[in-house]
C-alpha cells in the first residue's frame, strides 16, 4: 500500500520518531490513515471507543466536554504538529470529551494496536511517551493551579502560553487562529471578561488582537504573566 506523501513527511516529522527503526517507523505508516474535517466538524464524539491516536497533520483541533446542562468547556487548542488522545487509548475507555476542528484540519489516526505495539517494542518510544504524560499531566495541574488562584488576565495568558508546551503543541505558530468565544472556554471566563484580560494583555505588548485570531508578541512576557 502506497502511503500519501503528507503522511509519510508527517509521521518522518513526528518527535516520537526519533530512535525507531526504519521497519518500525514502516509499520505506523502503512497501519495509519488520514481524515480532512471542516471548520466546526465533529472528529470524535463524545463517548466514542478509544480506538485510535490522534496526530494532527494541518489545521487546529479544540478538546471539549459539555455538562449536562448543556454548558461547554474546552479543555485544550491543539495545534498542527500536536499528538494527544495517549491516555484514553491507554486505558481503552470511551472517550471522556469530543475532538472538533477550529479550522479545517487533516487529522491522522493510530489504531490502538499499532500504538500499543510501538510501547512494547520500543523503548525510545515509550520514554517518549512517559514525557507526553507527565507534560499532560503538568499542564492540567498548572491549569487548576491558574484556576483557583489567578486573576483572568492571569487565567488567559497561561491557557495562551500552554499551547506553546514544546512537548504537547510543538508546532504552534505565534498567529493562533482561535475565537475569543475559544479562549474564552479554554481559561473559563465569560466572553466580556476574556475580551477584557486580552486588552490587558495587548496594552502590556504580549499579543495583537486580530480578526478570528491572536498573535503572541512575547511569550515569555506571557509565560511570565501567567505566574505572577
């Protein structure tokens, strides 16, 4: 089978790539398959079967979970580059939160038996793989952390900052294509107070609000608002 030519310079690209064997890096490509979505689309419902991980190959994925009032929270931005979705394969428990495209995205899916092969068989890969978790879990424990004990200026620039984690979103750009109403979820604010912590942080020379969009200026400026 003939691997199409954005798949096979993605897969090349992954950091996860690094110390695989050619036969093994082999292998996830002929196992793996490709999926383009619209701005809006549902990539994975919420509770469907943990069957697959997930690499996004182009455009921008949003993580979300909706309560049962019906109020929805979204948990993370996953930018082009970005791989994510290893713990509920891991556990191989319905999915806990639905995967949805910002933009129109291509999307590369992981049968879990390629994944769970790739922890046996290579030791490099599942040392990568313990650093993937422990910067999930870094990342959400930073993030209640910001939650309970920070202001909203505060709030927003951590949940911007976060989607520049070289280990989780390696392939972030400084224009983050994402709504206001999208960090407005992200940091758990209402739409008046994000647009408010993102003057804020515009008239401290961090980001540039744009049209759909904002642009990281500083991010260590951002990264060090979010812990003062």
């Amino acid at each position: 089978m003939t691997v199409p030519p954005d798949l096979n310079q993605f897969i090349e690209a992954a950091p996860w790539r690094i110390g695989l064997s050619d036969a093994e890096v082999e292998r996830v490509k002929q196992d793996a398959f490709t999926r383009s979505h619209q701005a809006g689309a549902t990539v994975l419902a919420h509770g469907s079967p943990s069957v697959h991980w997930l690499g996004v190959v182009a455009g921008m994925l949003k993580v979300d979970a909706v309560s049962s009032d019906g109020k929805s929270t979204t948990f993370a931005g996953v930018s082009a580059g970005a791989w994510f979705g290893e713990g509920a394969v891991l556990k191989a428990e319905p999915r806990p939160y639905a995967v949805v495209a910002i933009r129109d995205s291509t999307v590369v899916f992981v049968p879990r038996a390629t994944f769970m092969w790739l922890i046996d068989q290579s030791r490099p890969f599942s040392r990568w793989l313990i650093e993937q978790l422990n910067a999930r879990l870094g990342y959400y424990v930073g993030l209640v952390e910001t939650f309970r004990f920070k202001e909203a200026s505060a709030r927003v620039a951590f949940c911007l900052a976060e989607m520049f984690n070289p280990q989780l979103f390696p392939g972030t750009q400084a224009r983050l294509a994402i709504s206001q109403d999208e960090i407005a979820r992200l940091s758990g604010l209402s739409r008046q107070n994000t647009n408010r912590a993102l003057h804020d942080l515009e008239l401290a020379g961090l980001v540039r609000i744009q049209y759909g969009a904002i642009e990281v200026l500083d991010l260590q400026g951002l990264q060090a608002f979010a812990k003062a």
